[in-house]
C-alpha cells in the first residue's frame, strides 16, 4: 500500500475522486432536503432519481465511445467543469430567495435540470477515472488501487452527508453550498496533476461506429461472471436501495433534521470505509463469486431491518451493514472489471458498467419512490429487502445451470 501511495499520479487521483465526491454528496443531499421540504412527496424524491438516470443511461455508450477516442485527462477535465457548473446552479436555486423569487414548481424544475446536467457529466467522468485508474497504479496493484479507491469515494460519502447535514442544520443553506463548491474546487485542482493519459484504441477493420459503440456490452454479456456480478449489484441497489427516500424516513419515522439526515446517508459509508480499508490490506483471491452471494445476502437482511425500525440508532446501524455488506460486493465487482477488460475497450466497458449499476441507483430512486407512494413508506423499505434476496437465489440457481 505503502508504494501505491507514493505515487504522485495516484495520490492526485485519490485527492481528486475524494472532494469532487464529498462535493457532490454534499449537493444530493442539499437537494434531497429541498426537493422534499418544498413537496413532501417521495415520488418526487423519485423524480430526483430519474433525472439523473436519464442521461446516465442514455448517453452512457456514446460518451464510453468518445473517452476511448481522447486523451482521459482531458475527458475528466471536460466533466468536472459540467458538474462544478451543475453545482453553481444548484447552489442558487436551494437559497430561499431564489425559490420566492422563482416560485416552487419553477425552482423544482431548474432543480432537475441541473440534476441532469450532472448525470451526463458522471456519464463521461465515470469511464475516465474507471480508465485513469490502471495507468496511475501498476496491473498488479489494481486489486488493492481498487479497494483503496473505493474506500476513498466511501470517505467521501461519509464526509460529504455528515458535513453537509451539520453545515445545513446549523449554519443554513446558504454555507451548505459554499462548501459544496469549495470541496469540489479543491478535488479539480488534483486533476492537473494526473498523467496524460491517451486513446488507446485499435484500429478495427470491418465495424462500424455502432459495432464500436455497443463492444463494451457484448463484453460484459460474453465473461458470465461478470455478467452475473454485474446482475446481482443491479438488482440488489434497485430494489434494496433506500437512499432516495432517506428525507421521508428522517422526518416521517425517525422524526430527525438535515442533520439527522446527514448521519442517516454517511452510516453506509461508514460501513464501506471499514470494509474496504481491510480489504485494501487482504483483498478477496478466492471463492470471489460465493463472498459476493453472501455480501448481497446481508444486504437484503439488513435492508430489511432499516425497513422495520422506528429507532434512529438502530436505524443508523442497520445502514451501517448495509454498507458493509455493499462495499464488499463493490470491490469485486471493480476487481472483476479491471483485471479482465483490454486498455482499448475500458472507456466503453466503463459506460456499460454505468449503464448496469450506477444507473441501478437512480433508477432504484424511482423504484423506491413510487413504491413509497403506492404501498407506504415502511413496507416499500421490506419489500426491496426481500426482492435483493429472491435476487441472490435466482442469480445462484442460474450459475449451477
């Protein structure tokens, strides 16, 4: 670890991944809080989600295309201004002034427009640093530069809703968005000092730009690990994935505030961070794929517990397993990724990769979202616990065939 550390081009990479992180969260939770304050309506909190999932999803190919093609840092300097300027707008339209000013149903709507802007720009950040990550650290160190990586952008998801909750709770919203844009500063400062990083494309005789763009998802749908790894983090996150309606929770059942709500967001984390630190000293080698099963399987139990609390610390520490056990599938995933996938195609395995899990999380905003307004609050929570577990069964019985 010691090595890894060491180098310059990875210390800037972990530096930029950490407060561009702990930035953004600082803003989903800012606008989680108004979204609701404004609506009180989960299926908006849905909304949220699927604004973000919208440009996820469908630029996800195109741009995994276009960062193949272009130098990564340049790709990554390209999608941090985006989302800086997402985060400007962002922090004028939470200001009280702003929605008077604009009125509610127009705030929201702005609101959401920046929330896309956002995802498009993770839609090419997110291939880029998946790509970044093998040029900065050496291919036999990837499996600990994995576990390292992630347990910093779980630092971050601790730091950004724990820092974000007490700064809104206590000093405002207006000191909410400042140090959003302060800690996402300092993350783009780190991006100077990555390497250049340039296409490392082949040439490819015979196919079109579409055989070129759709590579990345005939890769993942060809190697049935991860295929199955990819399948079991979908579903796991758009069922078992609560974060969305956290702000319901907080103020229905936990009757908490933003700060209440920050320390509900960054328990995950929290959870992760431990995980992944050991991880980062004796990363998974063996029996990878039944760790993974069992990971998911803590999951759904301990989505379930959330589901049934009506305690704020029990709640706190049914999301810190949540964490724990997610974290774990996490670091396989990655692993799995990094270590199978050519230089030429990471930019585009990368945005399938998107397009399977982290769009899973937006899209399972809209799952617990309407699920909340159509069942109720609590048994929409069990509900997804349960679905993660039926999950790992058919996922399971699908590998023995």
């Amino acid at each position: 670890m010691k090595q890894l550390i060491a180098l310059p081009q990875f210390r800037a990479y972990l530096t930029l991944r950490f407060f561009l992180a702990c930035g953004w969260h600082m803003q989903a939770l800012v606008v989680a809080w108004t979204v609701y304050a404004i609506t009180k309506d989960p299926l908006m909190l849905g909304m949220v989600g699927l604004a973000e999932a919208i440009p996820a999803i469908g630029a996800a190919l195109p741009v995994g295309y276009m960062v193949d093609r272009m130098n990564k840092k340049s790709a990554v300097k390209i999608a941090c201004s985006l989302i800086f300027i997402s985060a400007i707008g962002t922090g004028y339209l939470v200001q009280p002034l702003a929605i008077n000013h604009l009125g509610q149903s127009t705030t929201i709507f702005l609101l959401l427009s920046m929330v896309v802007l956002n995802g498009f720009a993770r839609s090419m950040y997110s291939p880029a640093m998946f790509a970044a990550l093998s040029i900065v650290a050496p291919r036999q160190d990837l499996a600990q530069a994995t576990a390292i990586g992630s347990g910093v952008w779980q630092a971050a998801m601790i730091s950004g809703p724990l820092l974000g909750g007490i700064i809104y709770g206590q000093l405002g919203v207006f000191w909410a968005a400042v140090s959003t844009l302060i800690s996402m500063c300092i993350g783009i400062v780190a991006v100077f000092g990555l390497p250049t990083m340039p296409a490392l494309v082949r040439k490819t005789i015979g196919k079109g730009l579409r055989d070129d763009v759709l590579e990345g998802l005939r890769f993942i749908f060809g190697h049935r690990i991860i295929l199955s790894a990819l399948s079991l983090d979908l579903f796991a996150v758009l069922f078992g994935g609560a974060v969305a309606i956290l702000p319901m929770v907080a103020d229905v059942i936990l009757h908490t505030d933003a700060s209440g709500l920050g320390v509900l967001r960054a328990a995950p984390s929290i959870g992760s961070v431990l995980v992944m630190a050991f991880m980062s000293v004796r990363p998974p080698t063996k029996n990878t794929f039944r760790i993974l099963l069992w990971s998911v399987t803590g999951f759904g139990i301990a989505t379930i517990g959330f589901g049934l609390s009506e305690l704020f610390w029990l709640s706190v520490i049914m999301l810190f397993f949540v964490g724990c056990f997610d974290s774990v599938s996490v670091v396989i995933r990655h692993t799995l990724l990094q270590i199978h996938t050519p230089d030429e195609m990471r930019g585009r395995v990368a945005a399938a990769n998107t397009m399977f899990v982290s769009s899973s999380n937006e899209i399972g905003s809209i799952e617990s979202g309407v699920a909340a307004k159509l069942i109720g609050l609590v048994p929409s929570i069990v509900f997804g616990g349960v679905m993660t577990l039926v999950t790992v069964g058919v996922v399971k019985w699908r590998i023995r065939d």
